[in-house]
C-alpha cells in the first residue's frame, strides 16, 4: 500500500508524526468546515495500484475489487484484487477465451457470480492511433459488453454493435434482473441513448427486453448506476452538441423518464456519480473551482471528489489532490474519475490520473471516519 507524497507534503507529515502505521494522506485530516458531510469526513487516503490503474467497481458480496488496467502492449485488461491491492490477478491478460484489444470498465453482479466489463470487438476497424484514443474503455467505441465468473474461465458476449458504435459503463440493478448502459446508438459523437435490459442467467447469460432511453433527446449520456429500490438510475447528461462540455449529473426515473437535475452548472465538469449504500448520498467527481477547456480537456481539466443528499441537496468537496497547500495536494493536475462505494458505506475507491499518461493513473481507497 502506497501514500501519494511529495516535497511540498513534508510539514504536513511533521504534522503526524505521532501517528503510528497510518499513511501520509491518511494523517492529513480535514478541517470539519472542509469535508464533514453528516459525518462524512475523510480519515485517510491510501494507493493500491500506483500506475497504470484503470476503472473500478467494488463486490459488495464478497468484499472483492474489479479494475481496468493498462498493460505494456498498449491495452486495459481486467483484474481483481483484495481491498487493500494485495492478491492481484489478471483475468484477460494472454487468455484466449476473450479478444486481446481493451477489456475493462467491470461491474459486479449483486450476487457476486458475474463480472461485466467492455470489449473491444477485432472485427472492427482498428488502429493503434484509434486504440489510444477512442476504443479503449473509457470512450467505448466498438467495445461490446461481455460478462465472466470471478475466476476468469468462463466467458459470454452480450452485445454485438455495429461499426461506428460505442458502449459505456454497464452496472446491475440490485436485485440482479437488470441492466444499464449507455450506447451509441446515432453517427454524430453526440447521439447517445441509455439502454436498460433483463439480464437472464439461463440456459447461459444473455440480455432480453431492451429499452431505450433519451429523455434529453440526442445528447451524450453516461449511465452510472441504479438507485436502492431500482426505480431510477444517476446519470450523466452532456446537454448541447459540443463534446467534453456541459456535464451535468441527473436522475432519470425508469417507469416515466422524467429528469431530475442534480448539477446544473454547464461550465464545470461533473460526471461519475454513485448512490451510497443506503442510498441517502451520492458522491461524484467536479471541477468545481477549476476552469478548463473543453477543445483541450485531457490538458486543462481537474476534477476532485464531493459528496451531496440524494436529491442534489448539501453539496460538498470531500478531496483536496488539486489544492496547492493542501496535504493531499498530489500535482499541478489531477482528474478523479470512475469511483465505487464499500458495501459499508465507510469507503470510496477510486481512479485518479496525475498529469498526462496512463502509467500516472492510480487507484487510491478513501476512508471516512
């Protein structure tokens, strides 16, 4: 286990020296005008994976990590790891039963016997330029959603796109029988729909029933996940035609597809946005606070985590890594993005990319008190 740390960090360690076995961000506690939220206040940040790190999710079954990582040939594979990074072990990695391009952006099943993750399809067009940029999982483009068992021996495809379409960020309704995702689903980037489906575990696993959804019209949406009694899903809605631009977190109830915005700030950033266990809080990454570019994102965009209520209510930062001064301050610039709750609610996983190239993304754990 790993501490993000750096020259301008040595006061805040002087700090706590008296505190025994705890890692360097997990001395720096907030101010409780910082980062209290009913009680949420950040105790201590620990790395688990110090490069290359990937997408998360957290098995609330059997208390077990699925992430992306990227690999030495260019492309993410699927891993699982304990909490604490220790047991690490590839599922993807020089495995025939499943295409050797991206694999990644996993999804726990409720019950802990599935993983669904993205895909890329080798039938499709593909460079190493195109790789890079947009089929690797966090843009999605010909990538298909396939599910496996945790040991990675057993593999089934799901979804079969076309040229030119894109899947994104699967997750299971809690009692298991659904599926969300987002597709591409027009030829302009910014034709994206959200598509709900039956999952159907026999005779093997298979998708039925699919819905469509595009209650904002042709926009981009990103879906993030059902609420607890799975009657609504946390989405992320681009408004407008212009890519990297105007994200806003919203809540799409299932039954009418009425909205309901939670952000409603177009010049920042906010996207990746979980209910906690309970459902009374959702956290989501922001860059509130920072301005960036949306023709230059990748270079100017710094994003942190916070928390609000579940209906958008008492907002509030919950980390500090782009705050010079600050003792989690990890870099000129950080982006936080896909991010998982403990089945306690005690705990956030998360990825957080420190300046430009892969290899600078970590996943880090992020403990309340």
């Amino acid at each position: 286990m790993t501490s993000i740390m750096s020259k301008h960090m040595r006061a805040a360690l002087l700090l706590c020296v008296a505190v025994v076995l705890v890692s360097v961000i997990g001395c720096a506690e907030h101010n409780a005008t910082e980062s209290v939220l009913d009680g949420y206040k950040v105790r201590r940040i620990d790395v688990i994976v110090d490069q290359n790190g990937g997408r998360v999710d957290w098995s609330h079954t059997d208390d077990i990590i699925a992430h992306s990582r990227y690999g030495e040939d260019g492309y993410y594979d699927l891993w699982t790891m304990n909490p604490d990074g220790s047991n690490a072990d590839c599922l993807t990695c020089d495995n025939p039963a499943i295409p050797q391009l991206h694999n990644g952006q996993p999804a726990w099943h409720p019950s802990g016997r599935w993983i669904i993750f993205q895909s890329q399809d080798p039938s499709l067009p593909h460079t190493p330029e195109l790789d890079y940029a947009f089929t690797q999982p966090g843009h999605g483009l010909h990538n298909n959603l396939w599910i496996t068992v945790p040991a990675g021996t057993t593999f089934y495809q799901l979804t079969h796109i076309e040229q030119g379409r894109a899947v994104l960020h699967p997750s299971f309704s809690h009692d298991g029988s659904k599926l969300v995702w987002s597709e591409k689903v027009g030829d302009d980037w910014m034709d994206w729909a959200i598509r709900i489906a039956d999952f159907v575990e026999t005779p093997e696993p298979h998708l039925e029933n699919i819905e469509t959804y595009q209650p904002a019209g042709q926009v981009w949406y990103e879906a993030h996940g059902f609420s607890v009694d799975d009657s609504k899903i946390l989405c992320t809605i681009a408004v407008g035609t212009e890519a990297y631009a105007n994200y806003d977190i919203w809540e799409m109830d299932i039954a009418t597809g009425e909205l309901t915005q939670l952000t409603n700030t177009p010049d920042e950033w906010d996207e990746h946005a979980h209910y906690s266990p309970d459902g009374e809080k959702i956290v989501w990454v922001s860059s509130h606070g920072y301005a960036y570019d949306p023709e230059s994102w990748a270079q100017t965009l710094k994003t942190d985590l916070w928390m609000m209520d579940a209906d958008g209510a008492k907002k509030q930062r919950i980390t500090y890594f782009n705050e010079p001064g600050h003792a989690e301050y990890a870099g000129e610039q950080v982006i936080m993005s896909d991010n998982a709750w403990s089945a306690d609610g005690n705990k956030v996983i998360a990825l957080i990319k420190r300046g430009a190239g892969r290899e600078s993304a970590q996943v880090v754990v992020i403990q309340f008190e």
